[in-house]
C-alpha cells in the first residue's frame, strides 16, 4: 500500500512538474513575442519650440507629471537586480554618455505610443498616465524643457525581467510593456485651456491611475507594509471632502481628519508641482465620480 502511495505521488508531481514547465516555456515565449514586438505606428509631426515660455511650461509639465522623479540626474534604479521581478533603471535622457540621441519625431513617438527608436514597447514606463494623452503644446513645451536638460554622463546596466517577472506579466498582473496599454490611432487635441472645470481635471488627473487604477477606487498596497490605495471617488472617504479641504491635504499632507497622507502618495511633490486651480479641477473630477 505505502509502495502504491509512494509511486501514484511521484506520477503526480511529476506531471505537475511537467505542467509547470510547460506553462513557464509559454510564459516566456508570449514575454520575448511582445517584447520584441515592432510597432508600426503614424508618427506625429511636432514642430519643437525653443523660447522660453515654452521651457516653462514644459518644465511645469514635467513636473505635474513626475518626470523628474525618475530621470533627473540621468536616470535612477527602479528594480535593483535583487528584486525576484525585474532589474531595471530609469533610463537617462539626457545627451551625456549612455544617454539618448533622439530626434524631435523619436521624442514625440516615444512619449506617444510607449515606443523606442526600434519600434519595440518601453518597459515598465507609465505613457498612458503621463504623456500619451497631453496635448500638442504641452507635449511640444515638454520636449522643449527635456532637450535643454544638461548632457549627464551615465550609464546603466542592461534590464533583464525575472522568471517570476515574465509569469506575472503574462498573467497581466504587472505592466511591463508600456505600448500594449495605449491606442495608437487616438487624436491629440492641440491645446487645452487650464480652468476650474471637471473636464479639465479629468485631462490632470489621468497621473493618478498609476496608482489608483482606472477607475479611481484603489485597491491593495503595491507590495508589503504598503498601506491600502484608497478610493478617490464620492464611495471613498475623500469623497466627503469639500474643495479647500483637499487643496490643503495635497498641500500640507494633513487631511480633514487630522491625519498625516503617507509618504506612499507623493503629495510632497504632487501638491508643489499643482498649482491651486489645477488641484480644485482635479477634485471637481474626482467628486464627479461615483
């Protein structure tokens, strides 16, 4: 009986060894397909302006969007090569020593369509949340401000995505290929008037959906000892939350209740970076929301 026991335990991890395997040979196949995908998309014509005003607002931009908090200083580590996922560094876009040449249609394609200059998706680079969606001027003005940053000389280790890293992708559980999210044939409007509408703060707060999804309500912390994400719509407690009492929380980190915000949320930065207007348009889109 033990014998029998012994023998149909073995058959059944082996089999499941062999599912294993077979499941991780298709994981890791689809992972190399997509990311080794060459994109054709319309590439978008920008005319770069170089005043500036241009430069300012660009810089502004760059700012609401948290791109600085990435690449400033050429680049920066986002997966150390201890992390089980991926190792990857925020690339340096600068014109320094393993840095970019990019021309103003690679600029324009990548912060578009999530593409490099190969054609081929970026990894693990928000598009949808930050760029994708800017309008002409302000993805002009934003070019603008990138291309009149200082030469850094840095370079960075090649990225390299883990076994558990091309299980969860597959899965569609980590957003690793940035260009899968984005619909390449969307229309770009050419400017946007900044005002205290909804409608404006629906254009802003596109940021947030990195965090908290795309339907604003939150979830799950991102990794252990994270704090809940929470629910930004009329159902989540901020919904109760008058105008002012949210400028002054994005602000001052101090919410209505007398609590401190995480340094999970960057409101540091995110509060700095928005002006007072910006953040009552964002909440006028954010109370819209049920």
């Amino acid at each position: 009986m033990l014998k029998k026991i012994l023998k149909w335990t073995g058959i059944l991890i082996g089999t499941l060894a062999i599912l294993l395997l077979i499941f991780y040979t298709i994981a890791y196949f689809n992972i190399e397909s997509r990311a080794n995908k060459v994109y054709s998309v319309k590439k978008q014509k920008l005319i770069i302006p170089s005043d500036s005003a241009s430069y300012e607002l660009g810089k502004h931009i760059a700012a609401i969007k948290a791109c600085d908090d990435c690449h400033a200083g050429g680049g920066k580590v986002l997966f150390d090569e201890n992390m089980p996922i991926l190792s990857i560094n925020s690339p340096n876009i600068t014109s320094g020593k393993g840095g970019i040449d990019y021309s103003d249609e690679d600029w324009v394609t990548t912060l578009r369509h999530g593409i490099n200059k190969e054609g081929k998706s970026l990894w693990f680079m928000p598009v949808k949340e930050t760029t994708a969606s800017l309008s002409n001027k302000e993805l002009a003005a934003l070019i603008c401000y990138m291309k009149k940053q200082p030469p850094v000389d840095k370079t960075h280790p090649k990225k390299e995505i883990r076994p558990l890293g091309r299980i969860i992708s597959f899965l569609n559980k980590f957003p690793l290929l940035s260009a899968e999210e984005l619909d390449h044939n969307a229309k770009y409007v050419d400017d946007i008037k900044p005002e205290e509408t909804a409608a404006y703060g629906a254009y802003l707060a596109a940021i947030c959906m990195g965090c908290h999804g795309s339907n604003f309500k939150g979830g799950p912390g991102h990794g252990p000892g994270q704090p809940d994400i929470p629910d930004l719509t009329l159902s989540g407690n901020m919904g109760k939350w008058n105008s002012a009492q949210f400028v002054t929380a994005l602000q001052t980190g101090k919410t209505p209740e007398g609590k401190i915000l995480s340094d999970f949320m960057p409101w540091k930065s995110f509060g700095k970076a928005h002006n007072e207007l910006e953040l009552k348009a964002i909440y006028l889109f954010l109370h819209e929301l049920k």
